[in-house]
C-alpha cells in the first residue's frame, strides 16, 4: 500500500540519518553536532499532532536535550528581557509563558530567581518542562513550580490579579490565539503589574510614527520560513502591545539566523517590557 511504502522509506531515511550523524560524531565537536541536530529536526522532521500541544511535542521532543545551546544563536534579546523585566517587577510572583527549558531563569541567576515569592514555569511540552524541571532541582530552586498548561486559560492557585510579572520569551509566536493569551496574562497581572515579551516580528507595511520599518523580502521570508515550524511571525505584535501596556520600553533590532541568515536579510525582533493599565 501507498501508506506501507512511506512508512518503508520513512525508516530507511531515519537510518541514513542516524548514519550520517554516527559519522560526524567522529570528526565534529559535541556541541557542533548537537546543533546539527537541532537544524536537521528543524527543517526536516515532520510535526504532526491534532492538537496544538501533540504539535509542539512533536517539534520539541526529539530536540529538547539540545534545545538551550542551539536557542542561544537564534533567540536573541532574552536574557536583556529577562533582566529589565524583573528589575522593574522587583519581586512577587512571576509567571514565565512557554518557558520551555527555564532558561530565563538562568539567565537571571540565583540571587533574582529566590527574590520571587513564586514563579511559575508554564508550558505544554512535556520534554521541555522535564528538562526544566531537572534545572530547578539542580539549582535548589524551591520557590519554582513546573506547571503543565495553556498560556491561553492557565491561572495559578493565587487566581487573577494576583501576579507581578508576566513574560513570554519567544513563545507568543508559537501560541495561535495569541490575543487570548495576552488577554490571560493582563487578567493575571496586578494593576501595577508588568509584563515583558521578546519575539520575531515583521513590521506593518506602513507603520507608525517612531516604529520600524521592514524591507518586502523581510516581510515576506520569514514568516513564511518560520511558518513551517508552526512559528506565526507578526505584524500586530507591537501595536497591539504598545496599546495594552501603555507605560513601556520598546527596542526594535534584527538578528542573524544560524545557517539561513547566510543569504538572507537579518529577521526583526523586539524588546518590550511595559506596565499593566490600571
């Protein structure tokens, strides 16, 4: 049959790859091969899923033991987020969306993550939050709590209102209704509370006054690239945020993509960090 024969050349593809790999492992340092890896699942490993959340497994689970090094090249500006984000909340209870591995926390260090009475790490792939829940042990985190769930109509036991910080590090993209989750975020914060976001982007084909501009190839590769990985790049980010929290800092910049960035125009990304609207 039509469906025995892909499944055939499937594993016959998966052993010429485990091949190749076994191969490179003799001659390729560890960390170069792991990032090989990361770009093969990238741009070849079929997502499937009938849920958002079978999807996102599907993409993370064979790459989460690689994610945070390759994510290091390619995620740009989040740990100058991370940072002005907390700095500004000063404590309380932080709530990471999509945190993923807990890299954010990280990025902060010791001394930020145990000036939090609680924070949240929330996500819906389970490999992610493993790895995630493995640094937090490591590093005596107790005030942190792993939590599986929708960025969408997730709410901590303290319920609405009660939250101080709010951030999404590159994941808003991958979040299809990602108005509701800004909507979830702003109906957790406190009335001072703040949130912090950082993402790609495209800008509008006439912006407004004082925002970037993007070039047509800009506007045109990356979201269709990114949106291959389930990674729906925006126009409405900026705006929509600049209206919601209108108390904050905006930085506009462009990074170079791993390997793609070679031949094309560097993609746009943003900084934001801003205060709930009392």
């Amino acid at each position: 049959s039509i469906g025995g024969a892909w499944h055939t050349a499937g594993a016959m593809l998966s052993r010429i790859k485990d091949a190749i790999f076994k191969v490179l492992s003799w001659v390729l340092p560890a960390s170069t091969l792991a990032e090989l890896r990361v770009v093969y699942h990238i741009a070849m490993h079929p997502i499937r899923g009938d849920t958002h959340k079978e999807r996102l497994e599907s993409f993370y689970g064979s790459q989460a033991a690689d994610y945070d090094d390759f994510r290091k090249k390619l995620l740009s500006g989040r740990e100058q987020m991370v940072q002005d984000a907390t700095q500004r909340a000063g404590g309380g209870i932080w709530v990471d969306m999509g945190a993923g591995t807990g890299a954010n926390l990280a990025m902060v260090g010791d001394e930020v993550v145990m000036s939090f009475a609680k924070i949240y790490l929330v996500d819906m792939s389970p490999s992610l939050l493993a790895v995630a829940r493995k640094r937090c042990e490591d590093n005596g985190w107790h005030n942190v709590e792993v939590v599986e769930g929708d960025a969408t109509t997730w709410e901590p036991d303290e319920g609405l209102g009660h939250v101080d910080l709010v951030t999404f590090s590159y994941s808003l993209t991958m979040i299809p209704d990602w108005f509701a989750a800004m909507d979830n975020a702003n109906a957790l914060l406190v009335s001072d509370g703040t949130l912090g976001v950082v993402d790609f982007y495209v800008a509008r084909k006439h912006p407004d006054t004082g925002l970037h501009a993007n070039g047509w190839l800009q506007r045109t590769f990356w979201p269709a690239w990114f949106a291959n990985d389930n990674v729906f790049l925006s126009t409405d980010h900026v705006p929509y945020l600049r209206r919601i929290f209108p108390s904050h800092t905006l930085l506009e910049r462009l990074a170079k993509v791993p390997y793609v960035g070679l031949l094309m125009p560097n993609v746009p990304y943003y900084i934001f960090v801003g205060s709930r609207a009392a």
